[in-house]
C-alpha cells in the first residue's frame, strides 16, 4: 500500500472520530420574562433502529412541552423528564417497603454493629422494622449511617432527559437539542451622572442576567431579547404591561439587530451562567446626552386639594440620536446621581422605565421637591348641556428656593369635545386627556394659574 493510500484509508478510520470529537455548543435566548430558550447541540454515536438517548445538564425547569430533537434521519418516539433529583431525603421515600442496613458506631469503643431493618415510613422522620421491634431513626449523638442496596432508576444526579428514538441508519452526528425553560432572566440597569449646569448626563448601561434553574450553562452563546413576548399566565389570562417613563414615544429606527418586532442584544464573549448566580454586563455608554431637570405636577381630575402637594423632581432627556444618544432602551430601572460641591457624586433618585423605542421622550421621577409646592382650587363646576360640563380651576404654585423654576403642570381627566375657554397662561394640548402648562415661578414666590374647562362624556 503506497503512501498516499494509506492516507487516505487513515482519514476515513478518523472522520467518525472526528465527528464525535465536535465539542458541546451551548446557545441561550433569554426573554425578560422570565424565559430562555436553549439550544444545545450535541455529537451522538447512534446505532441503527429504535433505542434510548439520555440528555444530562438540562435545566431543571424546562418545559418538556417545548422539547425539539433534530438530528439527521432520527426520530423521536417518546421523551420522558426525570426531574427527582439524588437526594439522602429522595433515597430513603423511595426505600420504603425495602429493605436497608443500618450501620450504628459506638462512641466508647469505636466498634460497628450492623443490622437489616425494612423501611415503613419517610414521612417527616423514618420509621424502621428492624426484627420484631419498630424504631425510628433519630439523632441521637450515635454516629449512624445506612447503606442501601443501588440507587433508584427513577432518581438522577442530575435533571436528565430521556428520549426514545428511531435512527435509520448507525453513526456519528450532530444533534441539536431544543427547548424553553424559566428560571433565567435578565433585567437592564442604568447609572446616569446629571450635570445640571451643562444640561447634560452620562449614562451607563448593564444587563443583569439570573440564572434560578437549577442548572448551569457553560462556556454559552447568550443573546437577549428586549420586548414583552406574550404568554399564558397561570390563570390563563396574559401578562400585564409595563409602565413607562415615556413623555412621547419616538420614531427612530434603533441600533442593533432585530428579530421581528423585539430587540436582540447578542454578549460580545461567551459566558458561564452558573447555576443560582447573577452577572453584569456592560451594553450601554453614552456621554454628554442632553438633559434638564424639571418640576412637574400631574393631577388627573378637577378637585380641590386641602394641603399643598409637593412637585415631582424629574430629570427629562431624548434618546434620539441629536440628543447625543441614539438607542432604544430596554425596561429597566434607571438610577441618576449628581456632583456634590466636593464633585463627589452622590444618589439623587432612581426610577423604572418601560421599553423605550428611539427618538422618545423620557421623563424620569428621582423625589419630591422640598420647596416647590402646587395647591388646585376648584373654583366652579357648572352643567353646561347634558353632555358637557364647565370647571374653573386655579393653582396656587409656591416656591420657596432663591432661584425662579419653571413647574410643568399636567391637568389630566378631559373627556371628548373638550376645549379651553380661558386661561392665565398659554398652554397646550399632551394628549386626547391631559392639557399641559409650563408656568414660571420667581424666586421666593408664587404664581397663580387659572383656566376654565369644558368637558363631555
């Protein structure tokens, strides 16, 4: 046999060598809902016809509903989900009715005494046969252990799933493993630093991934998923949306790739999410976006009030790309901090947003002012038809710092066919319910905004 011959014959003795030799490929989707989906590849040796596949390291709450098992030319007959796990407590309920050794040490001289007893009970303690006595199997400072004949077949070190399948043909390949899991989760965290004189913040962004599965994910491709995707809830209904910090909503295409109408934020490296730990990762950095701090008040019906109310302290900005940002946001909690004198900086609020698309407004509620204030009067209400009705509101805005502010008041509760008959200050229309006015406050004064409504229902 010449050289090249035995090349050749060598490389095919190698290839299912080589095929089997693939390294595990390990991919996790996770939702924000508390929702992966895990794609394991696996190399298989298969012999031809019907036998059984054992999958370990599965998570052990996976949905067995959602399991898919591609490999070429197999099929799947059966699966099964062995998700009792190896426990000392697992061992002796599944003893009972059997029989054990029980192994007692004696303190004073060390010597072993072992004895045959039949398990009757594991039900919050064990109860033994052993002879014509019954004992129960306590800790009594008697150094005891029991030995047990195997392990049962039901029990797993690990959260196992076992497939019964149907290869036509016998050899190496490459399977992929498929299915959705809770248990893994990921959230995002924002860092914003405000400069209120340059009317400007940095913001940092991270994404905390959980992993509450019961199993580690090795050496894993992860990507993530910005969006509510829809699911039944237990009682059959559907999740409930997120609030949002949203002013208006933008208009501008977002960075990074997309997979019909949800975000994909694939990590740049590989990671392990080990098992009942939570990472950080950084996704977000931006400096210098634009931004302000404002006072607001929101009130969403016509009524007096018998207290001054104190306003929201907010900080407002655009994620739109000449704001100096240029990306959606994913729902998260986003906390601001500012300089002090010192240019330390410390906390000043934080607060939660929904998923941001870009181009939007975002209004940011970190506390309450200490010295800026609104009072609502309602000074009449009148029928006007059977549909209409007329409310005369005044407020009384305070504000007790050494510089003049600007409040924005948001007067909420318009029905249809509403319109603005008078009014103190020019203001303007947010929405079909909610009328907005920017009214300014000197330094160490007070501002009175009246205006009269006419509303239908």
């Amino acid at each position: 046999m010449n050289r090249r011959m035995l090349l050749a014959s060598a490389a095919l003795l190698l290839a299912p060598l080589a095929a089997l030799a693939q390294e595990r490929e390990v991919s996790v989707t996770i939702y924000n809902s508390n929702l992966a989906l895990v794609e394991d590849a696996r190399p298989l040796d298969l012999k031809a016809g019907r036998q059984k596949l054992e999958f370990k390291d599965v998570s052990a709450a996976i949905r067995p509903e959602t399991v898919s098992l591609s490999a070429p030319g197999v099929t799947i007959l059966e699966q099964n989900f062995d998700y009792d796990l190896l426990t000392p407590d697992k061992l002796m309920q599944k003893a009972v009715g059997q029989q054990v050794k029980i192994v007692r040490t004696n303190p004073g001289d060390g010597k072993e005494t072992t004895e045959v007893a039949t398990v009757l009970a594991a039900n919050q303690g064990v109860v033994l046969k052993i002879g014509a006595r019954i004992e129960v199997l306590r800790d009594d400072g008697v150094p005891t252990r029991v030995i047990f004949d195997k392990v049962p077949e039901t029990l797993r070190a690990r959260p196992t799933l076992s497939v019964n399948v149907e290869a036509a043909t016998a050899g190496p390949r490459q399977a992929k493993l498929s299915y959705l899991t809770s248990g893994l989760s990921w959230k995002a965290d924002y860092v914003a630093l405000f400069d209120e004189a340059k009317g400007a913040l940095d913001l940092q962004g991270w994404i905390t991934l959980s992993n509450n599965s019961g199993t580690p994910f090795e050496n894993a491709r992860t990507q993530l998923v910005a969006g509510d995707v829809n699911q039944l809830n237990d009682g059959g209904g559907f999740q409930p949306r997120r609030s949002s910090g949203m002013i208006s909503a933008g208009v501008e295409s977002g960075v990074g790739e997309r997979v019909a109408d949800y975000y994909v934020y694939p990590l740049p490296e590989r990671t392990t999410i080990a098992s009942n730990q939570s990472k950080q990762v950084g996704f977000l950095s931006a400096q210098g976006v634009t931004a302000k701090k404002v006072y607001e008040v929101r009130e969403g019906w016509f009524t007096s009030q018998a207290e001054p109310v104190k306003a929201v302290v907010a900080i407002q900005f655009s994620n739109a790309k000449l704001a100096g940002l240029g990306s959606q946001l994913p729902a998260g909690t986003m906390r601001v901090y500012m300089r002090d004198a010192a240019g330390d900086p410390k906390f000043f609020g934080e607060n939660a947003i929904g998923h941001t698309p870009g181009g939007s407004e975002l209004s940011i509620k970190t506390g309450e002012a200490f010295d800026v204030s609104s009072q609502a009067t309602l000074v009449a209400e009148s029928r006007v038809s059977k549909r209409l009705t007329r409310y005369e509101m005044k407020y009384l805005l305070r504000n007790a710092k050494d510089q003049p502010v600007t409040v924005e008041l948001r007067q909420g509760g318009l029905g249809r066919d509403s319109t603005v008959k008078t009014e103190s200050l020019k203001g303007r229309r947010i929405d079909a319910n909610t009328l907005g006015w920017s009214v300014p406050v000197p330094a160490n004064g007070e501002t009175v905004l009246t205006f009269t409504v006419e509303t239908g229902w």
